[in-house]
C-alpha cells in the first residue's frame, strides 16, 4: 500500500504544476495562447478557438487528478491498522464482591433502639 501513497503523491504534485503551468499559459478574453506567442489567432497550432478549448479542458483533467489522487491520499491515511496493545492478550482476574460490612456503632454512645 506504500507505493500506492508514493504513486499518489507523484501524482499529485506533478498534476499541481501542471495546473499551475496552463492557468498561467491562459490569456484573458479575447486573447489567445497564438496572439501570445506572436501569431495571429487563426494561424495558431489549435485553430481559431482551439487553444482556449484545449487549454482549458487540459486545466479541468489536471485539475480533477490533483482533487482524485488529494482524496486518495487521504483515504489511505486515514486507513491505520490497529496494532494490539500491551495487555491485549491477559484476562483479568475475576474478584468476588465483598459481603456488605455491618455499621459499627460508637462504644462511648449509648445504643439506641429501634
């Protein structure tokens, strides 16, 4: 199950900077990811439209892989075996009750009866 944690994590921290990668690629509206590089928006590699679809679409994936693999890594963690105690293997010993003590009176006061 370690490895599983350590795949999680890789995954996580790998999945944050990608995040944070495309979120700052993203330029505001009306801009596009080819006007930032110096080409005009329909000579771009995704087409008119295509880099802010793609972009943002790559930015949810990433997204959902980093809250997946962030719940992942807390369900494991919360997952802890219990180890057996140091008295997990006595008995304790069985007391019989005492028999209930009788009152004892006072011997310089008088006993008073009932």
């Amino acid at each position: 199950m370690e490895w599983f944690k350590t795949l999680l994590i890789v995954l996580q921290v790998i999945s944050a900077l990608a995040v944070i990668l495309l979120v700052l690629l993203q330029q505001g509206k009306g801009a596009d990811m080819g006007a930032a590089f110096g080409s005009g928006s329909s000579g771009s590699l995704f087409g008119a439209s295509g880099s802010a679809n793609f972009l943002s679409h790559t930015t949810a994936i990433c997204a959902a892989i980093f809250f997946i693999c962030t719940l992942g890594i807390t369900w494991i963690g919360n997952k802890k075996e219990v180890s057996p105690g140091v008295l997990s293997g006595t008995v304790a010993p069985v007391v019989a009750p005492a028999a209930p003590i009788a009152p004892v009176q006072d011997p310089t006061k008088p006993a008073v009866p009932k």
